[in-house]
C-alpha cells in the first residue's frame, strides 16, 4: 500500500485509472466537483475506487467544509454555511453556537456517510487574522484561539459520531498567511512565542485527532527555508513535539505552487521530512506517476498511525436529521435577528 492518496479524473473511472490504482495501491483517494453528478454516481464512483484498490475500507476524502468550500452541493445536498457563522453566533451565545456547530456537523457527516466517503478535510481550525489573505476568510471560526478550538473540537465530534473521520488543518496555522498557498508560498514572520500563543493553541487542544493537513507555510521563526510540509524541523520541533500530535499527517495538495520541483521530489521531499502520507487531487494521471515514483510503501510508525486512524470509524449514531435541520436554522435564525 503507497503513503499517497490522489484524486481521479472525472465522474467515474477510466481503465487507465483503474488499472494505476490497483498497481500502486494508495491508501486513499480524495474527491473533487469534478468527480460528482448525483447521489447514485457518487456512491458508484467510491465504490469503483475502492474495488481498484481491494479494501472496502480505504478512506475516501472530500472537502466539504461548507461556505465557498464544498464540493457537493445543491440540489442534491445542503448548502452548510461557513465557519465563521458559528464563530459568529457563540458571540452572541456560546452554548448555541456549540450547540449549531455540532448538529452542522452531524448533517455534513450524514450526507458524507450516505454517499459513501468516511473523511472530510475539515475543520479548518486556523485563526482568522484580518490583515491576512482572503483565503481563509469566512473559512475560519473566529479570530480567538480558545473558540476556534472550541468549535473545532464540537465539528470533530459530529463528524466521528456520523461515521466520518475528521482532519483538522492547516497545521500549524495558515491564518497569517499574507498570499494564497495555490498560487505562491506565503512567509510568515510572527515570531515562535506570538506563534505559541495563538496558532498552535487549536491544533493542540485537538491533538489527539486522527489526521491533520499540514500548511504550505514558511515560518520564517522555524525554518525561514522551506515550507511546513517539508520541513522536519517544524514537523519534528513543532507539530510532533510542541503541538504534541501523534496522528496521520497529511500534506496538503502537492499541485500548490506553494511547493517547487517536480512531483516525484515535492513526493520525497515531503515524506522525508515526516509526512507520513502525500496528497495529489488533480487527477492527472502522469502527475500522479510522478508522485508514487517519490513515495514509499506505507509502513513502520506511519502504517500505524493510519491504522489507528480508520480504527476510529464507527457506525453512525442515531440521529433525527429532520429535527437536527429545523434546531440548526432556528440558531442560525438568531443570528439573523441580531
């Protein structure tokens, strides 16, 4: 089984798909827009990119944070507002922007589960920073690191409770960031002790989480030379030891321009540095050659830990999604109100 997971073309899969995902064997797959027309296609294709690679249990990833980011959307799912939303109405109250938080995230999970994918990349549990790039945004809880942790913390527990893994990103912070990751690498110059202070927080309160993403991040405090994904100093020094997480550690997408060289490097680069899976979502098929040329069979330290992560999936809890919608909009009414 490779340390990758990787993305596939369109709404189903081609030969030359199939035939590279048996060969290869990555441990999971990640879905796109791209990759989804309805409910019964959607369930088709996670069943096809299961059977390439013989485990019915291989994780299947979406991004489906709500807001701008969401890859399944009307009409056939639930337009979940962003974060911030939540952030916004534990303002006001902060047991019901818990309480609309959890039922969010019990529904995404519903939804997630029925069409089979068993990890959504999410929450985002980076702080809001409003000099920072537009990225983030609305994207983030709030702008304080205990609420952001504490929402954070609320949408793992609905995602687990729904039969969905959760993965908590961008490790260890990508609020600062002044430039978009997909396009450049953002620098960041707060200093390690403002660092510790604030970023870092969330991603310690949900430490013993089963998988992270990390940042296409220089911080310049670390290591002002290479980005956390491939920098064992941060990995080793900050995300493994300060932050103190011992789960999957995931690299956000190897496609950003964030990171440099070809794929097979941005691949070994980013393993050698204490990744202990690469993520590839473009679908193209040569790019993806190129990545499972520069990373390894899963195995050792890194086997494990993924190996306690999908141990973590359980069968949905019973839930009444009806009520659990109605309960949701008449918080979210609140913050309509004022």
């Amino acid at each position: 089984m490779r340390a990758a997971i990787f993305g596939c073309a369109g709404p189903d899969l081609s030969k030359a798909e199939i035939a590279f995902f048996r060969d290869v064997r990555p441990w999971g797959f990640i879905l796109f827009a791209r990759n989804i027309v309805d409910p019964d296609q959607l369930r088709a294709l996670n069943a096809s990119l299961r059977d390439s690679v013989g485990r019915a249990d291989a994780p299947i990833f979406i991004d489906q944070e709500g807001g701008r980011v969401a890859r399944m959307k009307p009409p056939f799912w639930r337009a979940a507002p962003p974060a911030a939303r939540f952030g916004d109405l534990s303002l006001i109250d902060s047991e019901k922007g818990a309480r609309a938080c959890y039922l969010n995230a019990r529904l995404l999970a519903a939804e997630l589960h029925a069409a089979g994918i068993n990890a959504n990349c999410a929450p985002l549990i980076d702080i809001a920073v409003p000099s920072a790039h537009a990225i983030i945004g609305d994207r983030a809880f709030a702008g304080s690191a205990a609420l952001v942790a504490g929402l954070g913390a609320m949408m793992c527990r609905g995602l687990l409770e729904g039969g969905v893994l959760p993965v908590i990103k961008h490790i260890p912070g990508h609020g600062r960031a002044g430039a978009d990751s997909h396009l450049s690498l953002p620098v960041v110059d707060a200093d390690l002790a403002l660092l510790a202070q604030t970023d870092f927080v969330p991603f310690q309160k949900l430490a013993h989480m089963p998988l992270a993403m990390t940042a296409h991040i220089a911080y310049t405090a670390i290591d002002p030379d290479r980005p956390a994904t491939q920098s064992p100093r941060l990995i080793g020094d900050v995300i493994r030891d300060t932050i103190g997480f011992d789960g999957v550690l995931m690299s956000d997408d190897l496609g950003m321009a964030a990171l440099t060289g070809d794929f097979t490097a941005r691949a070994r680069d980013s393993i050698a540095a204490g990744c202990d899976i690469v993520l590839h979502c473009s679908g193209d098929l040569d790019e993806m050659r190129a990545v499972a040329r520069g990373t390894p069979e899963l195995a050792g330290a890194a086997a494990r830990r993924c190996d306690r992560a999908l141990a973590q999936l359980r069968p949905p809890m019973a839930f009444d999604e009806a009520a659990a919608r109605d309960a949701l909009h008449a918080l979210l009414d609140m913050l309509e109100a004022g």
